[in-house]
C-alpha cells in the first residue's frame, strides 16, 4: 500500500461510491468547485475536509491545489507522522524541495515507531542525496539505521555516494581509487544486515573493488599496509590490503 492510500485510509474510510446525490456529475470539474465554493467556511471543520479530500482522492483529483490545502488543513487540525510524510510527497511532486524537507522533518519528530521513523529518515536522506548534499543525507541514512539496524539500502546510498565522490577525495590516483574499497565495504554490510539484497550488495560491493586499486597497483606504490585517510566530508579511513 502506498503512504497515499496509507495516509488516506487513516483519515477515512473512502467508500465504493458517490454519493447518489452527486451521481454521474461526480467528477474533478464537479467536485473541485464545489469544495471550493465552502472551503474558507468549512476548513476549520475536520469531518468535511476529511470528506472532500477522500472524495477528490477516490476520483483522482490529486493534482488540484484544492486538494492540496484540503490535506494542509487537515494536517494543520491534526498533525499526524503520516500526514507531514503525506504532504512531503507532495511537495516533491510540486518541485517544492524546501517544503518537502520541513514536511518528511516534522514527520520524523512526530513518529513514535522506529520502523516507520526509519523509513522517513532514509527519504529524508534521498532528498538530500539528490540534492548533492552527501554529509547531510550520510547523517539522515544513520539515523534510519539507528531505529531499523535491518535497512541496508542506507548502507548502499552511503556506498553510493562515497563512489561518486571518489575523484573528490584523496591526495593522488591512488588514494582517489582507494576510496572504492570504503564504498564496498558498507555494500557490503548492506547484504550483511538484510539478506534479500544480498545479492545487489554483493555486485555492487564486487564493482566498487573492481575500481579500487589492484594487487600490482599496491605492490608497485609499496603502499601495503598504508591506512589512508580522506580529509574530504567523508572522513574516514582505509587501510590498504597487504601484498606479497
């Protein structure tokens, strides 16, 4: 089920049908003006938004910006962890980034169970990562495996974008593709903490590697052994594997 229909089905039961009183005339062109002719009076009125809103959704009325503040006023009379997540995704889809982020961050604050804040902190890291912001969305993605240990798609986003940062980081060729080896390691502990991505984790992890130094790369730089740190917003180490 999608955080729509999820969202939704916590504020009311859509039913099967329209109401006999609106009938075929039932549509978006219908519909919209007809909660917006009573919106100002009735947005104070909980049960009524829940109506309009559940209605518009049941006929796929999303895209109207009356739709929208219908969900807004909702969430305003009763703030809710799914409703913030709800009015996130929206945002998103409307190209408003900024008020995405104030949504899925206010979802974090209100959700009381760690699978589900979990799951707000890992979009709260994508949006970020999308962004090009890898410290802020790292530290979303660390959160989501500090209330869920089992979500190693965080590991394989900070796999990511430790990758993608690779010519960014380090003091020469070496220590840039050096950077590889940290991104397969937390590929790694993707598949070591969830199984059924195993599999990806394992080619991924096999992919990172096959981009960091080779055994004739380390014995002809006499860097075996060497850890090396990355002073760029990754800032952790790795430790050169020993050759012979």
């Amino acid at each position: 089920m999608s955080n729509s229909q999820i969202y939704l089905s916590n504020y009311n039961k859509i039913k099967g049908s329209i109401n006999a009183k609106l009938g075929q005339r039932a549509d978006c062109d219908n519909l919209i003006p007809l909660y917006q002719k009573d919106f100002e009076n009735k947005k104070g009125d909980i049960e009524w938004l829940k109506n309009a809103a559940a209605r518009l959704y049941g006929k796929e009325c999303t895209d109207s910006p009356l739709f929208v503040k219908l969900v807004e006023a909702q969430h305003n009379l009763e703030p809710s962890a799914k409703s913030a997540l709800y009015l996130g995704k929206l945002a998103e889809e409307r190209g408003e980034s900024n008020k995405a982020l104030q949504y899925y961050n206010q979802s974090a604050e209100l959700e009381t169970n760690p699978s589900d804040k979990a799951r707000v902190y890992y979009v709260l890291g994508n949006s970020y990562k999308n962004k090009g912001q890898y410290s802020t969305a790292r530290s979303f993605y660390r959160k989501a495996l500090n209330n869920k240990a089992s979500m190693g798609a965080a590991y394989l986003q900070i796999a990511a974008m430790y990758a993608a940062s690779a010519n960014d980081c380090g003091n020469d060729s070496f220590e840039k593709r050096a950077v590889y080896w940290l991104a397969a390691d937390y590929a790694e502990r993707a598949g070591s903490v969830n199984a059924s991505l195993k599999k990806d984790a394992q080619n991924a992890a096999a992919s990172y590697r096959a981009r960091a130094p080779q055994r004739q790369d380390i014995f002809t730089s006499g860097r075996g052994g060497e850890t090396i740190s990355f002073s760029c917003w990754i800032g952790e180490s790795v430790r050169v594997p020993e050759v012979k």
